[in-house]
C-alpha cells in the first residue's frame, strides 16, 4: 500500500488491555499512527470532532455512548472519519445494523489481530471489509429479511407489542379489533419464525436497538 504520509487511527474500548495490544498492532505498521486511544463513546466522539482521523476502529458497547452512536454522529455531521466495529457481538443483526448506519467495517475480536491492518487498507480505498464467513452470514441474512415482506400494519403491530402493549390495547391505538390484531401477531410469527412474544419482541429491539 502506497502512503505518503501515516494515516491517522483512533481506537475506543472499554478493555484497556485490549487497546494497548491495538495500539502495538496499529503501530507496527509504517503506514498507520495511533493518534488517541479512550475507553468510551462520549470520549471517541470528543476526539473525532476535535482531530477527524482517517479511521476509528469502535467497540460496539461502550460506557456513555455506544458505538452506534458515534457513527451516527459521524455520518450526520458529514466528518470524513470512515468507522471499523471491533466487537465481541455475532449476532448477525447487529452486524447488519452497524454496516447499515455507515460502518465500512466490522471485525470480532477474535479475528483482529491476523485482519485488521487488512481491513484498514481497504478501508481507506473506500472500500468495505468483512471475513468470508460473516459476509456469507450476511448475506443470507439479508436475503432471509427480504423474504419476511412484513406489511406496514404487521410492522405497527410489532413496534406496539415491543413496547409491552397486549392485544386489546394495541387493538384500541390502532383502531382495530382484537381478533385483527391476533391475526397480526400470528401471522408476524410465522414470518420471522418465532414461537412467542418475547422471540416478537427481541427481534424488534434488535432492528432498533441502541446497544
């Protein structure tokens, strides 16, 4: 990889242990400078708005703001900072709602060490990273969502029973019967193969969730 000058990286993590050994990483590489490493988002936000660096590499669930959130922010203040999920989490909806908010990247921390000056270089080409086996994870997750086709009154229902209403409660928001509203929900399991409420309402909190 051709750079005339370091790329600037800032790593966030709560493990302290974990950033130190990113940090000796990173830092071996002649291409790449660590510029700040924190232990929480309020912290990662501060010092991308302060210094802009070519690429944060996030943990996912930090104290105060989450990794979410800092992409968030980075992708609605418009900063050039293009953002690598470093996390413990497989649960492949949570890697899909990180890409989705603008990650380019995500890597578990079990695979960081052997792939992350990888990923970091093709991120910086503008292009996205992920291992085969998660891309291949991915993917079929993506084609199984198409495939569930939820209706826009089977989407209300699902934010409603989210939130703890029953039935007859959501029957009355959404001026609708009972009887609609248990056809709803039966039909809503069916397309996301859940066998109960709280199967409705974790896959609800996971399409949304702030981690």
């Amino acid at each position: 990889m051709n750079i005339t000058e370091k790329k600037r990286i800032l790593i966030a993590d709560d493990h302290q242990i974990f950033r130190q050994g990113l940090r000796t990483l990173i830092e071996q590489s002649e291409n790449f400078e660590v510029i700040s490493d924190v232990a929480d988002g309020e912290a990662a936000w501060s010092a991308i708005k302060k210094n802009t660096p070519d690429i944060a590499v996030l943990d996912i669930t930090m104290p105060i703001l989450s990794g979410f959130d800092v992409v968030t922010r980075i992708q609605k203040y418009k900063l050039s900072t293009k953002v690598i999920f470093l996390s413990m989490h497989n649960d492949i909806k949570i890697i899909d709602r990180g890409l989705s908010l603008g990650a380019f990247a995500y890597l578990r921390k079990d695979e960081a060490f052997d792939s992350l000056i990888k990923a970091m270089e093709m991120v910086l080409r503008g292009k996205s990273y992920l291992s085969a086996e998660l891309e291949t994870q991915l993917s079929e997750y993506q084609l199984s969502r198409v495939n569930f086709n939820l209706t826009k009154r089977e989407q209300e229902t699902l934010s409603f029973i989210a939130k703890g209403l029953t039935n007859k409660e959501i029957a009355e928001v959404m001026c609708l019967s009972v009887k609609t509203i248990d056809n709803h929900r039966t039909n809503l399991m069916g397309k996301l193969d859940v066998r109960n409420t709280a199967g409705l309402v974790r896959y609800a909190l996971l399409e949304t969730m702030d981690v």
